[in-house]
C-alpha cells in the first residue's frame, strides 16, 4: 500500500485501496455532509417562504407547484449524466463545481419577481447543480468506506434532514423578519463559501473507468438489464413521489389547517418528520450492515420494510384532526423513511459493479426524481377541489407500492443480479 493516505495504489482492488485512507475519510465525510446538507436546505427554502412569495407575486397554486416540479425535472434529466461523469473526471472537481453553481443559483432566486425567472433560476439552474452532486459523492463514500458502507452512507444521508430541519427554522424566521428573499441570500452565499473550502481540503481522485475507455451505452446495458436495478429504481421513484409532494405543501397544510405562523409552520412539518429520520437512518444502516452479512439482500428488505411500516403514518400525519396526532404521525413516517433511505445507495452498490456505481446512482436518480416530480404538480392542481388533506393522505398508497416492488426485486431476482467484488469488463 501506499504511504500516503490520500493516494490509492491502482493495483489493488477499489475496496482494499479505500482502507487505506484514516482521518481524511473523516475529513471527506464531513465536507460532504456539509455539501449536502446545503443540497437540501437549498431545495427547500422555496416550500418554507412559498406563501409570502405567493402573497408578494401574486403566483397561483399551480404556478408554485409548477415551479417545485421544474427544479425535480431538470435534477432528474441531468442526474444520469451527472453519473456517468462522475465514474470518468474527477469527482472532487465535480462536487465543487457544483455546489458553486447551485450556490450562485440559490442566492440569485432572491432576485426573482416573475414565474419565468423562477422557473430559469429556481428550476432549471439550482435543479441543474444540484444534479451533479449526488452520483458522485456515493459513490467516493462507498469506496472509501467498502465495510461498513450502509452506515457510512447513512450518516452522510443525516445531512438531508438537519438541512430540511435547519431551513425550515432559518428560512422561516429570515422570511417572516427580513423577507423571503434574505433567505435565498444566506443559504447562496454560504455555499459559495463552503465550495472553496473543498476545492483546497478534497484529494485529487481518478475514476477507475476513466482508464478503461468504458463507453456510456456499454454502461447502460450493464446496468439496465439487470431486474433488480429498475425494481430499486421503481421504489425510490415511490418514495420521492412523496417526499415532493410532502415537502412542497406540508407548510402550507399547517398555516391553512391549524393557522399556525410561517416560522413554526415551517418548523413543524419538518422538524418531527425528519428527527425521526434521523433516528430510523442511523438504525436502518447498523441493521442492514449487520444482516448483510448473513445474507446480502437483506439491505433490501430492510428498505421494504421501512416502506411497508411507514405508510399508515402517511395516512394519518394529514388526517390527524389535532397537532399531537399530526406530530407523532409525522415522526413515525420519518422514522421509518430513514430505515428506507438508510440502503437506498447500498443496496443499489450490491448489484452495480463497482467502477459503475457513480453512473448507475445517475440513472437510478433520474427515473426516481422524473416520476417523483409530478407530486408538487399534481398537488397543485387537485388542491381546489380535492383538498390539501385528502391529497396528502393518498400519498401513502406510493409507499404500499414501493414496498411491493422492493419485496419482488429480493426474492425473485436479487440472487442473480448481485454483483461482486470483482468488477465486469466491457471491453
């Protein structure tokens, strides 16, 4: 082995190389969870500050539904060659690169005043960046961490809820005392910020596929023929469906219900969902690595049963006629939702070889996030005649689903999809 930590001797197999690497792991895991945590608080200040841009610009609830679908449609075109770029460049050139444009994005929508500029700015450029980051930030986690990866990406997964709970309390109160577009500033110009900082701490990397010429369509093939890879995309695509739609309107579910104020309707709906996220994914990555080892698809089951269990919670965390009720409903989805997101990657890496897990998180990303992304949309539009809680409610038939294709991918196909350490030529 090498003596540098921060250099993998291209000898060796990828998972005997990350063993190399001590406290710049820890380093690595930090800086990306602080990326991503700005990844998510970013895409959510727009739901938290929704009704005071609603009451400036005059933009209907279709039109702001409209404007959430677009940033979740541009991520999920991009994310898949955001993938295969990540598995031939640099991923730390990549991760930075990308922060810095959604950053800029991000501080730029404070100057929005039409629906067109938040669609440019709020959907197309934030959505864009926010693309590229994902892909490649797994992936350089799972090989450095190749023994305990579910944990590993579980902590890194950690990042989405503090982000999703942070801007709902900071958005919130910039907005309600310095105005909605304060809020975009913040966030924008820390990220910049944050950029630098890893472009001058992140090692320098070279893809594995980089050197061996791999084509994109040869990629594919490998990936897409495989059951399991698009029963685990189908999944996930049933799990964001409502994670959108809960995100973009459960604000506003609790100002018009319960009359609660920006600030603490901002907080609420995300503070107890994504505190017990953080419990069920801590839980769910320990579970799946010790099982794991008895039996590698039982990552997916634990996946299947974080769905299964979590979606009478669903049901009720729109249906509770009282706080309490909304409350302990929102915390037990979260729980159960971190259970889920706690595999999402390490069950996907069980079955993609590993010079292929960037491009394979890509292609998984995109059909989840483009299917998932009607949900704001939909929303939008059924909210005037349905209602907001009628519609929130049904949401939990998309978890019932997600657990059923889940089920179907570990015990009809996951046996002779499973990849292995040694990775597939395609030359």
């Amino acid at each position: 082995m090498t003596a540098n930590p921060n250099i993998q001797d291209k000898t060796l197999a990828p998972d005997v190389q990350v063993k190399q690497a001590g406290g710049y792991r820890w380093e690595l895991l930090v800086l990306l969870w602080l990326a991503f945590f700005l990844n998510q608080a970013d895409r959510q200040i727009f739901s938290v500050v929704l009704p005071l841009i609603k009451a400036e610009l005059a933009l209907s609830d279709a039109d702001l539904g409209l404007i959430a679908s677009a940033l979740v449609w541009t991520y999920g075109l991009l994310v898949p060659v955001a993938g295969f770029t990540g598995d031939r460049i640099s991923r730390k050139s990549i991760i930075g690169f990308s922060l810095l444009f959604w950053s800029f994005s991000t501080l730029a929508t404070g100057l929005c005043s039409t629906l067109i500029q938040f669609l440019v700015l709020r959907g197309f450029a934030t959505g864009g960046g926010e693309a590229f980051y994902a892909p490649s930030a797994n992936a350089m986690l799972s090989e450095r961490y190749a023994g305990n990866r579910s944990t590993a990406l579980a902590l890194h997964q950690t990042a989405v809820y503090a982000g999703i709970i942070l801007s709902g309390l900071i958005a919130g109160y910039i907005g309600e005392h310095y105005g909605w577009r304060n809020a975009f500033f913040v966030f924008g110009a820390f990220g910049i910020v944050l950029a630098f900082v890893i472009f001058f701490r992140l090692s320098k990397d070279r893809p594995v596929v980089a050197e061996q010429g791999v084509s994109i369509a040869a990629t594919a093939k490998v990936i897409l023929r495989k059951p399991t890879f698009l029963l685990l995309t189908g999944a996930f695509a049933c799990m964001v469906f409502v994670n959108v739609g809960y995100l973009t309107w459960m604000p506003s579910f609790l100002v018009e219900k319960f009359g609660l104020s920006l600030t603490d309707a901002g907080f609420s709906s995300m503070f107890y969902h994504h505190a017990g996220a953080f419990l069920g994914v801590l839980a769910g990555g320990k579970i799946a690595d010790a099982t794991a080892k008895i039996n590698r698809r039982n990552r997916l089951l634990v996946q299947c049963a974080g769905l299964l269990l979590g979606a009478p919670f669903i049901y009720w965390m729109a249906a509770g006629h009282t706080l309490v009720v909304i409350y302990t409903a929102l915390f037990l989805f979260g729980v159960f939702r971190g259970v889920y997101d706690s595999n999402i990657f390490a069950s996907l890496y069980e079955i993609a070889p590993h010079n292929m897990r960037s491009s394979s998180s890509g292609i998984m990303l995109m059909g989840a996030f483009l299917a998932g992304a009607f949900a704001p949309l939909i929303l939008g539009i059924l909210k005037p005649t349905l209602g907001l809680e009628a519609s929130l409610a049904w949401l939990s038939a998309s978890y019932v689903l997600g657990a059923a294709l889940l089920g179907l991918a570990a015990y009809v196909f996951f046996g002779k999809d499973k990849a292995y350490e040694k990775s597939i030529s395609l030359n």
